[in-house]
C-alpha cells in the first residue's frame, strides 16, 4: 500500500524540520510520520478553484480543500491509504475519492464535528458509507460519532496520544531578571481570560498570555475589555514562549465550556516544562489527568475557586514541585511525540491489513 496525508492547512514541513534540528521550534509530528511512512504530503492551496469547488463549499470546508480533493480523487486508487488531518479536508476527500470504483482506504482525523454545519455535512454526504476510520483525541467526538451514524466501534478510533515535542519544551533555567510570581497561559481556543482576571488582579503576582493559536481566533468574550495592571497579553515566539514556561510557577488554562477538550497543546507543553498546570475541567483526558492527580482541575468561570487554587500552589511550593515532577513523568513515558508516531503509525498500518 502506498500512503498519503492531506494536511488542512499548509506548512513549510522541510523548514520547521531544520529549524526543530536546530532546536529553534518543535517539530511537527506529520513530517515524522511522512518519513516513517514514505507518505506523500499534500496540502490545500496549490490546486485551481473551480465554480464548482466554491459551490461544494457552501456545504462544508473551503474552496481550496475540494480543489485539493478533486486532485487526489483523480490520482489515488485501492493500492492507496489517504490519512486527512482534519474534517475541513476529509469530507471532501472522503466525499470525491469515495465515488471511484476502486477507491482509497479513507481515514479522517475530526476535532469538533458535534456542531450544527458538521453534523449536517455528515449526514447529507453521508460520511458513514464513505469514511473507513475516524479518529479523535476526545471521547465525546468518538460517542457522538457512533451515536449519530450508528457507526461500529471498529470505525472509531480513539487516539489519546498528544504529540508535544519533548526535546524542545523540557525544564530550563529561569530567567535571572524574573521579580516576582509568574503565572502563564497560552491559546486562544476556548479561552476565558477574563475568569483569568478577575481570579488573578489584586494578587502581588504577574500573568503572561501567549495570545496566539494556529486552530482559532479570540471570541469576543475571551479577554476583558481592560486588562488588569499585572496581566499581559501578546504573541511569543518559540524561544520566548519557552522561556515563559520555565519562568512561571504555574501554568492556568482557563476554558469555557467545550465538547472537544480545548487547552491540551498548553496544558501538555507546560507539563513537559515540569511546570504544575491548573486547568478548566473537561471530559476526556483532561478529567482523567485531574482525578489522577497531575494537574488541578476547576470549574469553568469560577474565578474565586480559580484564585483558591492558584494560591494553594503558590503557598505550597513542596505540593507544586511535586505536581509538576508526576507530570513531567507522564509526559517522558506516554504523552509526547515520540510516542504519538510510533502509536500512529501502528493504528494505520493495521488498518489497512
């Protein structure tokens, strides 16, 4: 079998590769596996819209992911596995490559599909018939997919690895100009800095926000109309969201509620930092993270029980430390890149035999 990935969105793979090489960035996960699997990359943007690509769009996706999956419907056939990072670029290939008599095995990776323009995509392209394996981080997508299309569990895969690049965010030395307490956070996704503000603003400390997320924009509710004297907010660059991580005392990731576990790109590069995290409570790995004691879990829009927790850590360095080294532990033994290839690349091939 010949292997294929079509990103959602494009990236300078060889770049970011010579750049985490020499240790400027991380790296990103889809150049490992395109390596171990001799894959071919594909992403959107390269191909001409048709009129007839802006039309298919208006159902779900981008002109430019049904361009891209007209040109794979074209050039892919059963001798062929195509691995869609997202459900922007797997419906349409799914719904195009599907249609040929000799059609690829099709697996699509979905993020958040229990929202009203996926779940009717799903049905009206009928993804049940054309899609051969989902995968998810999260157990209420993998639920809400087989409840909804009825799908066996064998059609489901649910993928609990995270690929956080442990030789990139990992302990470090703190920075020698560093005054006082430093909490940080990063995302924009589902964030609730405002929750954030209020917990934090009177407090002899400071909070620094990596405002900047590859997936999402703020919402409009997701900062306060002024930010507290002690909190900023602005975009780091790798090396400075680095050096944010080993500088705070404690990582917060403040969500409003969300079905798919938004904050667990923060929430895993702090813990890779052997930083103590404080995070939303969430379904899925973010509760089961809580209940096993490696972070600290809160309710969403809490702020007084937020300041509470904050202050325990704070007042508690011995508890901190020891938070954020069984952290630290879960990342080098379960959660990080290395293992999230291996893992990968051990689901797809056994699908496909």
């Amino acid at each position: 079998m010949k292997y294929h990935i079509a990103l959602s969105r494009q990236f300078d793979l060889e770049g970011i590769h010579q750049n985490a090489q020499a240790g400027k960035r991380p790296c990103h996960v889809m150049w490992d596996i395109s390596q171990t699997l001799r894959a071919t990359v594909y992403q959107p943007g390269t191909e001409e819209v048709l009129p007839l690509d802006k039309v298919r769009a208006k159902v779900i996706s981008s002109p430019q992911h049904w361009a891209l999956a007209r040109r794979l419907a074209h050039n892919l056939g059963s001798k062929d596995v195509i691995f869609c990072a997202g459900e922007d670029v797997g419906f349409p290939v799914a719904t195009l490559c599907s249609s040929k008599q000799e059609k690829p095995k099709i697996i699509v990776f979905v993020h958040n599909v229990n929202r009203p323009r996926s779940r009717f995509a799903l049905k009206m392209l009928e993804m049940s018939k054309r899609v051969d394996l989902f995968m998810t981080y999260t157990p209420s997508q993998a639920n809400f997919l087989s409840e909804y299309l009825n799908l066996p569990q064998n059609r489901i895969c649910l993928f609990l690895e995270q690929p956080t690049d442990i030789s990139f965010f990992k302990p470090g030395s703190i920075s020698q100009n560093k005054r006082r307490p430093l909490i940080a956070s990063g995302g924009l996704e589902k964030r609730d800095y405002c929750t954030l503000a209020k917990a934090t603003h009177d407090l002899d400390l400071d909070v620094k926000i990596c405002a900047v997320s590859p997936n999402a924009a703020a919402c409009k509710r997701a900062f306060p109309e002024v930010l507290p004297g002690n909190m900023s907010c602005h975009a780091y660059d790798w090396g400075d969201l680095l050096q944010l991580y080993r500088d705070c005392d404690l990582a917060v990731v403040s969500l409003f509620e969300n079905n798919y576990q938004a904050g667990l790109t923060t929430m895993f590069e702090a813990l890779a930092c052997r930083r103590p995290v404080v995070i939303t409570r969430c379904p899925g790995i973010i509760q089961d993270l809580i209940d096993s004691g490696v972070v600290l879990g809160v309710d969403a829009e809490d702020d007084e029980q937020l300041r509470q927790v904050i202050l325990k850590l704070l007042n508690n360095p011995k508890q901190a430390r020891v938070q954020a080294e069984r952290g630290y532990q879960l990342m080098i033994e379960k959660y990080n890149h290395r293992k999230y290839v291996q893992s990968f690349v051990e689901q797809i091939t056994a699908f496909e035999k």
